[in-house]
C-alpha cells in the first residue's frame, strides 16, 4: 500500500501525460496528488523502437523472459518508491492480471502471434462505444474489450475505437470518454478491465417527463455514482490510499476537459454580440489587427473562470451600493481531525488524508449549518443581504 502507486505504474498499459507537481509532499503533511495544467492519456505500439527500452503495454509482449526485472527497471528516476520494489509483489500482480484481465490476455495472444509470425502485420482494436449502442453494465470478456485483426486494414475504420500498431514511434491520446479510458491506466483498480463512463447511460427509474428533460447521465452523475461509499462493496476510486487519490483526480480532470470541450464545440451559441470582434479586443487592449486571433469564450456558468469571478464580484459590489458596506467578511476552513470525519472512515487503520471525499462532504454539511446560523438571524441580527462565492476546490 506504501508503493501502490509505483506497483500500478509497473502494469498500466497507459501512460499519464501531465505535469505532476510533487513540491507539495515534503514531509510536513497527508500526501497530496497535484497535476497542474490538461491530463491525458496515451498508448503507444506494441513492440518498442530499435534501441529503445519496452515500456507500459510493450512490457506485455516484449522480451516476457526477464519480464519482472523489465517492470521494476521501467520505472523512472522520480517515480522512485519510497521503499524497494519487491519482486515477489510483482510476480504475483502479474499472475494475477494474465489470469482475470481481459487486456492482458489480449497482449499475450498478440505476444504469442508476433512469435509465431513475426513478419506479419495486424493491429489491437480496442471497442469503444458508438452513438446508439446499447450501454453494457454485466461483466465484459475478452472479446467485447478487444480484438486481433489481421491483415489489411484501414485506421479510417475505426475513429472511434483505440488502434495499437504493432511498431509505432508515435504516442496515440485516448478519448476520456472511452469505456476502457481508467481500466488501461489503472489495473490494478480495475483487474477485471471493467468499462467506465460512456455517452448513452440512462437514469435508473426516470421517465422523460418533458421533451427536452434530460434522462442520460453527465459525466460528472457518473462519477459521483462511482465515488460514493457503499457498505459491503469494495470501491476502487475509496478504498486504495493513494492511487484512489490519483484516480479520482484523474476523473475530475476528465470532467473538467468534457466541459471545455462541450463550450470549445459550442461557442455559437453561447457567444452574445457584447463578447466578440471588437469588443473583447479592446478591453484586452489590442490596438493592432496582428494581436486578434481566436477567442474562446468561457461563459460565467464556468466555475472558476475569469467571468464567473467578474459576475460574483459585480453581484457583491451591487449589494454593497444598496445595503453599504458589509459586517462580516467570512472565510471558512476544515479541520482535518474533527470527529465527524475520524469517526466517518471507511475502514480501521485508514487515515483522513485517504478519504478526503469525507472531508470535503462533512466541510459542505458545516458549511451550510454555518450560513443558516448567520441567515436566521438568530445570532447577528436580522440578515439583509449576502453573497456565497464558491471556489472550485475538489478533493
């Protein structure tokens, strides 16, 4: 558990594409999880370049004979475990995804082909989720997750489906919305390769009651699904210290970049007359036709951007103009040992700093039992106006 996420690292078949902040762990408090700037992942070929070492997926089909040792040589110089890998550990991981994940099986069968025939040519779709396919919630096999072609083949065929050449000097992204986007960088959460967020989830029970009422999840419904706490059940995003951290900030990263890419592809209909050409130009102070390029404009609905902070500041100052200035200026923090969040722990042994979605839910409830203490007028006084800003702060 100490080097869980090392051990993840030895078997992803994904790599993470981020900058990673680790000033923040040095020692002096709970271990945290930072990645500055957009997530993604990538995959490459199934066979290394000539001279260059095998890596994530390629570890499963390249020189399997000191496969152990390739693992543990794998890992770079700052993803450097706290304590030594053992080899033990390794080996039993690895008996444990050949016999139960579907992607580990699929790479073997390609290992023994490349063996069989090493001139020959074929490709490792994994199936990804069309427009209209019926959404799967059984346990997928093999066959459902991943398929061998052999021979000719055409890329054009399958846009929506994650293609692995056998030899390829180039990293492809996968799609976040991608069934298999967490099971390939998270084996070891998800042994059994289970499928994630797809479009197309329907709400359990809810019937369309107007034309336009939404009855498919959000990514964000999904997730809040996946990360609450279910007696009985063992949940990969809560349950495993510190790669649950990295999993969760991972999904909520997916969230944001669905957002931006929804407002990207959407920006006609969310632009309005006051927010292009000119107008934009010139409160940027661009006097020159050389500085306009194009604007991408995030609306004050997004939480965090620079129009929801104008839109929060222009509300506080209008309240100001008619109320006067205000009594209270409040800011309110957590306390990572208060009871209710000990007490609220999923299992013994488990520290705050692995269950942080019990603090930030525990920090709301407070939150809210705090503004209704204010609001009531009970204590201040009676209350004439107020404005909550919300910080996206997210564990």
């Amino acid at each position: 558990m100490q080097n869980i996420r090392q051990y993840n690292c030895l078997f992803a078949f994904t790599s993470m594409g981020a900058h990673i902040d680790r000033s923040m762990n040095d020692g002096h408090g709970p271990p945290i999880f930072k990645v500055c700037g957009q997530v993604h992942h990538r995959i490459g070929s199934l066979l290394p370049m000539t001279n260059e070492p095998p890596k994530f997926l390629q570890l499963y089909v390249y020189d399997t004979t000191n496969e152990v040792n390739n693992r543990i040589q794998s890992l770079s110089s700052t993803d450097a475990p706290a304590s030594p890998i053992r080899p033990e550990i390794v080996h039993e991981l690895l008996k444990m995804l050949d016999e139960h994940n579907p992607f580990a099986k699929k790479f073997r069968l390609a290992r023994e082909r490349l063996n069989e025939h090493t001139n020959e040519e074929f490709i490792i779709r994994i199936v990804g989720a069309r427009e209209g396919d019926p959404v799967q919630y059984n346990m997928p096999t093999t066959d459902d997750l991943a398929m061998l072609v052999i021979g000719d083949f055409s890329l054009d065929t399958f846009k929506r489906d994650i293609i692995i050449e056998t030899r390829n000097s180039e990293l492809r992204r996968i799609s976040s919305l991608h069934p298999a986007y967490m099971a390939l960088q998270y084996p070891l959460l998800f042994p059994y390769g289970e499928r994630g967020f797809q479009v197309g989830v329907l709400y359990s029970g809810l019937e369309a009651r107007e034309t336009n009422s939404r009855t498919h999840m959000t990514m964000q419904d999904y997730y809040c699904y996946q990360f609450h706490y279910k007696s009985g059940q063992p949940n990969p995003f809560l349950s495993y210290g510190t790669l649950s951290n990295q999993a969760k900030v991972d999904a909520r990263a997916c969230i944001d970049e669905n957002r931006l890419a929804y407002i990207l592809h959407n920006q006609d209909r969310l632009r309005v007359e006051n927010l292009q050409g000119i107008s934009d130009a010139v409160s940027k102070g661009c006097i020159n036709g050389d500085e306009m390029g194009k604007a991408i404009v995030l609306p004050a609905s997004h939480i965090g951007g620079r129009r929801y902070m104008i839109q929060n500041y222009h509300d506080s100052i209008a309240i100001c103009r008619v109320h006067g200035p205000p009594d209270f200026f409040v800011t309110f923090t957590c306390n990572a040992k208060w009871p209710e969040i000990v007490e609220s722990l999923y299992h013994s042994g488990q520290k705050t700093s692995d269950a942080p979605d019990i603090a930030v839910r525990i920090f709301h409830m407070k939150l809210e039992e705090l503004l209704q203490d204010i609001k009531s007028g009970n204590i201040f006084g009676p209350c004439k106006a107020g404005a909550e800003i919300v910080q996206p702060c997210f564990p």
